[in-house]
C-alpha cells in the first residue's frame, strides 16, 4: 500500500534522528507498522514502565500511590480488545502518567501513529487562543471556508462531540495543574482529535457574537501545512523570543517569551541596549511579561533579574537527584559525563541551596517599581522565575497563578516501550521552591490576581500599568 511505503519511510528518517536522543530506542519494522498491538504486550510494557519511572523518579507516588496507579492500569486494560491500533496504546500510557500529576508528564508518542498524523492526516483547521467554560476560543481560521470565523469566537462541537467534553477528555492524558492541562489541550488539538478519530470533514458549531453558526469544514493536509504556515502570523506560532515596547505613560514593557540558551548572548545584548533606552527615557515604571514564556535555561532570567534589582535571592532551595541505570545511560546517550558515578542506583543525592545570589551589577539597572506579569502558560524554568522573584518580593506580580508548582520535577529524558514502541518520558530531578515549603503543589500564585477573558482587553497588563501609575 502507498501510504504504508511513505509511513515506512518516514519511520526510517524518525530512526535516524531520534535515536541519538531517546533511550532504549528500537526502528520499528515494516511488519511491526502493519500489525495492532496486543493487550498482552501492553500490559508487559505498563510494568516496564512503571519499572522504569520508579527507579528514575524521586518521589513517584506523590500525588498518587502505586496501588492507585496499578488499580488504573488494570481498568484500562480491561476496556480494551485483544489487540488495537498503536495509538490506544499511546493513550493508555498517557492516561497513567497523567495521574502521576506533573506538567512535565504529557501526551505519549509512537512513531507509527505520529507518521500517520504527519503524512495521512487532514488537520483541524483552527488554532486555538483559549478555553473558556463553553469551548474552545478561536486564534485563526485556516480553512477555506468564507467568510472565516472571527478571532474570539467560541467553537461549541465538533463533529457532534461537545467541546467542553472533549477538553475534559483529553485533560486526562496531562499531568499538571488544571490550568495547564487546558493549555497543552488547547495547543495539541490537531492531534489529540486525530488520535481520537474525529476526522475532516469538520461539523462545528460555533457561537459568533450573539449568532450561533453551523458548518461543515475540510481539514488541511501535511502538502498544505506549508503554504499555511506562511500566512500565519509570527507573533502567534512563533512570538518573538523577546522585545522591548512602551505602554501609554511611559511605562516601559519588556515581553520575554522565550529562554531558550542559545538565546544567551542575543539575550544578553538586548538586556543592555533595552535597558539603555529605558534610562534614557526615564521610565515611569517597568513591565517584565513572562505569560507566554515556556521555560528553557534559567541562566537567562538570572541575567534579566540582575537589570531590575540588586536584591539577594535563590531560584531553588534544594535539588534532589535519583540515581539510576536509566539515568546514567541517557548521560552516555547525550555524550554527557554523569556527575554521581560513585553513588549506588536507588540512591537519592540532595544537596541543599542556602547561599543567596547577588546579581551581577548593571550599568543600565531599573530602579523604579517592577510589575511581573504570569499565567497559565508560564512554565518550567519561567515559572522558577516566577517563583524566585515571588518568594524573594523582587517585583510586584500580576496576572493568574502558573500552571506548574514551584516544586518542580524535571531533568526529563524520554525512553521507549520495548514492545508497543510507545515513547514515555520520566524525571529525575525534583527542584525544591526557593520559600523551601517542599509540600506546596499550587502554582505560583500572583500578588494582583486578573481574573482575564480570552480575546478580550489585556487587563493583566492594564492593572500592571494603572499600578505602576499610582
């Protein structure tokens, strides 16, 4: 068959690259792709996995315990026939570490069922700004349908499935705070209603201002995505990694949506030219947005801190490292030397953070009052950032809690099931909130909580300003 030749194919090309970074990773066969996977095999590979977590994770059953999780293993199993297509499979393992409840801890992939997505799937032509408590808040409308469907538009079904089931659905295969879970929703909705079978053409239902619409829509192909992609605006797949702009009143604004470390010296440059011209300018008051901010190397935000404050601080107050085969193999993997070759697997080193951080002095430094603005979306070492200047009162924040708590597990590496070739991820690091309350699982919780609508005015940025006016 066609489309099993090009699946193949593209099996091969994800062999190559992936299997530098994914440990234990094995090239799937023509005759693997063909055939379902069988319950039994399954049901071994549940065991691996949680063989394989519990020997990687520092705390694995904190939100949970081992007879909760195995109790949901087994009801899983049993709904499922003798044998099924690769991505029940996916689903399954998702659903287990989704309970484990950790941001870090999402949708599984297989490399069957993500070629098929690629190559054979007609994609959901929306992207998404939001949720709300009715449904999914419209971005963009890609499909060729006119007149296209406004932004903040609500889209109420799909295909005779309601949205707001499908959010609730779908959240169970995400671990993490509420909020979170429908930020990775709304970010994987092409995918998770290929995964579910609800396929193009699309009957939507959708609430328009005050009118309720009702159409059908065909789905984009991966020949399409291209052309698609061009026409999307920057700002909303891609936001610039930082920029500087100011609001009304002179209040100078500096948007830090990304701190990916080969950012660094870019970064760096910017910190000083932006916070040149703040100075110069004499700002009234400093904004820092870090809602869309997905994390990355927090030596960026340690620099960014460094031009707003010279106020001691720690970013973590304690790391905790779990020894393990798997985590000692994927350092070989990564051509990385592992740092704890004399402790014995099973061992768990910690290592406490009293001594504060000074920040490096700034010739440019802001001395005005700061406001922090958070979110949903503010995540993984963002949200340490969060934390650190939450905790250590270096700025005023604003906005609604993170979707991830200040204690925090990661240092994540992915690893494959030997016989489903479902690709999981574990942890091996747990960071310890800068305040050393190791038992509080919220968010980081803001100092002026905005209660903020999808698609509307940006009040967390206008209370942020009004504040600073004051």
């Amino acid at each position: 068959m066609k489309w099993l030749t090009t699946l193949l194919l593209l099996v091969s090309m994800t062999a190559i690259q992936a299997q530098p970074k994914i440990l234990y990773y094995k090239q799937s066969s023509s005759a693997f792709a063909q055939k379902k996977i069988r319950k039994a095999d399954l049901a071994q590979d549940i065991k691996y996995w949680m063989q394989v977590m519990e020997e990687s994770h520092v705390n694995l059953y904190h939100a949970t315990t081992k007879k909760a999780l195995q109790s949901l293993a087994t009801r899983l199993l049993a709904q499922l026939p003798d044998s099924f297509e690769h991505r029940k499979a996916t689903l399954l393992i998702s659903t287990l570490a989704a309970s484990l409840n950790e941001g870090h801890l999402g949708l599984a992939a297989d490399p069957v069922t993500d070629s098929l997505y690629v190559w054979q799937s007609k994609r959901f032509p929306y992207f998404m700004r939001g949720i709300n408590s009715e449904g999914f808040v419209v971005e963009v409308d890609l499909s060729k349908r006119t007149p296209k469907l406004e932004p903040g538009s609500t889209i109420l079904s799909i295909n005779g499935h309601k949205s707001i089931d499908l959010i609730k659905k779908y959240s169970r295969y995400y671990g993490g705070l509420e909020a979170w879970k429908k930020v990775s929703v709304k970010d994987a909705i092409r995918k998770l209603l290929f995964m579910d079978d609800i396929k193009s053409p699309f009957e939507i239902v959708a609430l328009q201002g005050s009118d309720t619409l009702r159409y059908s829509v065909d789905g984009f192909s991966r020949s399409e995505a291209d052309s698609i992609t061009k026409v999307l605006s920057r700002s909303i797949l891609r936001p610039e990694p930082f920029l500087l702009k100011f609001e009304p009143g002179n209040i100078a604004v500096i948007e830090f949506n990304d701190m990916d470390r080969s950012h660094k010296e870019k970064f760096a440059a910017f910190l000083d030219s932006s916070f040149k011209i703040i100075q110069e300018r004499k700002a009234a008051g400093l904004v820092v947005d870090i809602r869309k901010n997905g994390g990355g190397d927090f030596a960026l935000g340690e620099l960014l801190i460094s031009y707003f404050t010279g106020k001691p601080y720690r970013n973590v107050s304690a790391v905790k490292y779990k020894i393990s085969s798997h985590a000692r193999a994927m350092a070989t993997l990564r051509n990385e030397n592992f740092p704890f070759q004399n402790e014995k697997n099973g061992s768990v080193y910690s290592f406490k953070v009293d001594a504060l951080t000074t920040p490096d002095s700034q010739q440019y430094r802001f001395t005005g009052k700061t406001a922090l603005l958070i979110g949903p979306s503010t995540f993984s070492s963002a949200n340490m950032l969060a934390n650190t200047i939450k905790d250590y009162q270096l700025a005023t924040v604003f906005g609604q809690p993170t979707a991830e708590p200040g204690n925090d597990f990661g240092e994540i590496f992915p690893f494959m099931l030997p016989r489903t070739h479902v690709i999981a991820t574990a942890p091996v690091k747990m960071f310890v909130r800068a305040n050393g309350n190791e038992k509080d699982f919220t968010g980081i919780q803001p100092d002026v909580f905005v209660n903020e609508k999808p698609g509307g005015e940006d009040e967390t940025l206008q209370a942020a300003v009004n504040w600073l006016h004051s």
